[in-house]
C-alpha cells in the first residue's frame, strides 16, 4: 500500500561535483521558471490549465479515500492539510450531517458510520447478528461501504462480517482486520468473505490517517504484542467538523495507558466504551484524557455473557458517572443514533432487529 515518494540514488565520489554542479543549475532553472509562471499567470499570459497541470505534477499521489501514504521502506508518513486536522485537532469545513450508530446486536459490537454519500462498519456483532444487520444497513438505503473494519478477532465482533461481506461483494472498497491471525472458524469465515470479495484489504498501522466524505479517521493503536487479543484492538478516532468520536473496541485499561502515552490527541466528544463497560477498560485517567461528554456501552446486561463477566461493570459506570458523562447503553435503549453537523451533537435511540441470538 502506498507510494514513495523517494527515489534512492548512489552517486561515485569522483563525481559527486560534476553532478552537484548539474544539480544546482536545473534548481536555479526551474525556480526562475516557476515564477516566470507565476507572474505570467497573475498578468493572463499563461492559462490557468497549465498552473493546474504543474501543481498536479508537482503533488504527491494518494491513496484510498485519500489516504496519503509514506514511504514503503522507511515507513515515513507524509500527510495532507486534512489529515494534519484530524492528528492535531484543528477542524476541516463539512457539509451535511453524519450519522453514528452503536447499533443493538447484544453482547456484542456493531458500528455503522453513514451520510448520503458514504458509509463504513466497524465490527458486525455475533455469528447469528450478521444476517439482520445486514438487512438493516440496506434498510437505510445503503448500498456501498467504504470500509468494513474488524477490530479484532473475537467472534462478537466479526461474527456477522462474513455476512455482510459477502452480501455486498463488490460494492466494499476497503477491508481492515487485525493482524493478529485468529484460529477459529468464524476468523477463517470472515478471511474467506474478504478474499473472495473485490475489496482491497488494507493492513492497520497506528498513525495513519483516512478520509469518509467530509469526516477523517486515524487509527491510534493496533498492537499485535499484546498478550491479550482485546489489547490488540484497533482503535479508531474519527473527526468530523468540531465533532470527534473515540471507537477503542475492546481495549483494556493496559491499552488506554499506552495511548495516553502516544501523544495523539484522545480529546473526544463521544467515547465507544471498551470491552462493553468491563471493569478492566475506561480508567480514570483515560477518560481525563478523553474527555468525553458521551458514552455508548454497547452490552447485553441480561445475557448469558453479560450476566458472566458483568458487564456493564458498577465501578466503570460509577467513574463514568463521577467524570459526568452522560452514558447511553444498547440494553437500555436499543440501537443509538449519535447525528453530527459538525458543531452539535443530537442523539435518539429506537429499537432494531439485529440482535440474532
């Protein structure tokens, strides 16, 4: 994935001189050319095309949804005006609104990212939630996903992508899993679904930056050196307008200390609680790092699961509490709808089949 923009080149000592001198005079060439043009341009003797056409030349390529990527080897990155808004926090102009739904599919995760133009999943929820929700994303009108993206391999979180993969096919452009390799069936489902799918699978790295519409998404840790699969998790800061949205799939309080440690900026409106409101996730320390003024707990309180490793956790939703975040769970309320204009925030709840088990 990606392009270089670095062209390796050996030159022999005994001509360094010769070649620096040659260096020098195309430098000195091209820069009188360049504001021989620009004058030229301002005074109406050079049409605007052939500015156009030296600025595209001039600029780097991108990639998908433009996703500027550094250089294969070296692993630098380079990155857009857009892309230096998501990592730093200033904002871009939108249009319109997005919709962000933690959608209710039980002891599990499910998240569905849309406006009129484009749309992106992260995680699909249990083995027998992939059917209904996929019935419920082309409910809404959707007929194209941008991206499908498994935060990690557990079966409540890419139990249904299999299905919706397969149901979209052709109409996905990007597939993102972990790389941490799973060894179940439902893991081998999900990677037969993307293979046979004309989707380009994308492989996850922390600190790169993608574009949905008007909305950027960063990806803040992926670590695959974790010892458990849920700190793996990828997780994802989306930005859109003056709005942000933290998505931490199952990450643990271990995780939410290394990025607090990474330097990205955490400061989010909404934060996807992690690992379904676990008392082993949401530190107190994260959520002053995070900021938010919105939770989602996607959860089954009443399932087998849920009632197992009690989830939600009463010392998460009193420190939840204690930071005064209003908090909106899944087994209260049903799917929850978080709509964005860029500067306010509206959110409702309804209820949805998609819960298959």
């Amino acid at each position: 994935m990606g392009y270089s923009n670095k062209y390796p080149h050996e030159i022999m000592s005994s001509k360094k001189h010769k070649k620096g001198s040659l260096v020098k005079k195309i430098a000195s060439f091209l820069a009188v050319f360049f504001i021989l043009m620009s004058v030229g341009y301002g005074v109406g003797i050079v049409p605007e095309s052939w500015i156009d056409a030296i600025e595209y030349i001039a600029s780097p390529l991108d990639g998908p949804q433009g996703l500027w990527k550094g250089d294969k080897n070296t692993g630098d990155t380079q990155t857009s005006s857009q892309d230096n808004a998501a990592v730093q926090g200033t904002r871009t102009q939108v249009s319109g609104t997005l919709n962000v739904e933690f959608i209710d599919v039980g002891q599990a995760d499910a998240i569905l990212i849309y406006n009129d133009e484009n749309a992106m999943l992260i995680d699909a929820g249990n083995n027998p939630d992939g059917k209904p929700l996929t019935n419920y994303i082309k409910s809404l009108g959707i007929d194209h996903l941008d991206y499908v993206i498994g935060t990690h391999n557990h079966e409540d979180h890419i139990g249904g992508m299999d299905d919706v993969i397969t149901a979209y096919s052709s109409e996905v452009d990007y597939i993102m899993l972990s790389e941490e390799e799973g060894t179940t069936a439902t893991y081998r489902s999900v990677v037969e679904a993307a293979d046979s799918s004309s989707a380009e699978q994308l492989t996850p790295k922390a600190g790169e930056t993608y574009t949905l519409g008007d909305a950027t998404w960063q990806i803040l840790s992926c670590d695959t050196d974790m010892p458990d699969l849920n700190e793996s998790s990828i997780v994802i800061k989306l930005t859109y307008g003056n709005t942000s949205f933290l998505f931490t799939g199952d990450a643990t309080m271990n995780t939410e200390q290394g990025l607090e440690m990474s330097g990205y900026d955490l400061k989010s409106d909404v934060l996807k609680v992690g690992h379904h409101g676990s008392a082993g996730s949401t530190a107190d320390s994260f959520l002053d790092a995070v900021a938010p003024e919105i939770a989602a707990i996607s959860v089954d309180s009443e399932s087998d699961m849920g009632e197992m490793y009690h989830h939600p956790a009463t010392s998460t939703l009193q420190r939840l509490s204690q930071h005064g975040i209003k908090v909106y769970r899944t087994d209260e309320l049903g799917t929850i709808r978080i709509t964005s204009d860029g500067e306010k925030l509206a959110v409702s709840a309804f209820a949805t089949s998609t819960d298959g088990t």
